[in-house]
C-alpha cells in the first residue's frame, strides 16, 4: 500500500527511497559482469509477478508434490502452482524412455 501511494518518491522520504534501491544497484553491479546477462525481475510480494518469478526459480513445489502442505499440513515454505516440471521428473522421464528406446 505505501508503494501505491508514492512515499518513496516524496522528499521527506529520502533515505527510504535510498533503502529501497540500494538491493536494486547492487544486483546491477552483479549482473554487469554476468555472461549470459541474468533477466532482472523487479515484484512486489505476492504478485503476479513474483508468483511467476517463484514458478520458474522452484518449479519442484506443485500442488502434487506438496504432501498436503498447501492444504492446512506443514510444509517448508510457500507452495507455487506450476505447469512447469521438476528436474526429478524431467530426468525420470529421460531415463524411461532411454530404457524403452
């Protein structure tokens, strides 16, 4: 709600403004010397934005593979829904069809 209504852009808010783009400047200075040059992905919390960037980044926490997690059990963390699959999964599959082939 405070992004929405501009506090960081307000003068009296200075050193806010300066907190807020300190993370910002840092990765740019990470990514420069970066070959292939990293996608930078700027989201607000639990955006839509910041959903996709979470399926993409852990594609391995589905509703399928959360053991009723997402469902009121106790997971680790947040549960991301995903048309991607995991690394695991994608490996079976390679192997299933190395040993049918």
């Amino acid at each position: 709600e405070w992004k929405r209504q501009n506090y960081h852009e307000k003068p009296e808010y200075e050193s806010f403004r300066q907190l807020l783009e300190a993370p910002q400047q840092e990765a740019r200075e990470l990514m420069r010397d970066r070959f292939p040059y990293p996608r930078f992905v700027d989201c607000n919390q639990h955006g839509s934005q910041a959903r996709f960037l979470l399926s993409k980044v852990n594609p391995s926490s589905t509703h399928t593979s959360s053991g009723g997690a997402a469902y009121g059990g106790s997971g680790g963390g947040e549960v991301i829904q995903t048309d991607d699959v995991s690394f695991q999964t994608f490996m079976e599959y390679l192997q299933k069809l190395t040993v049918q082939g």
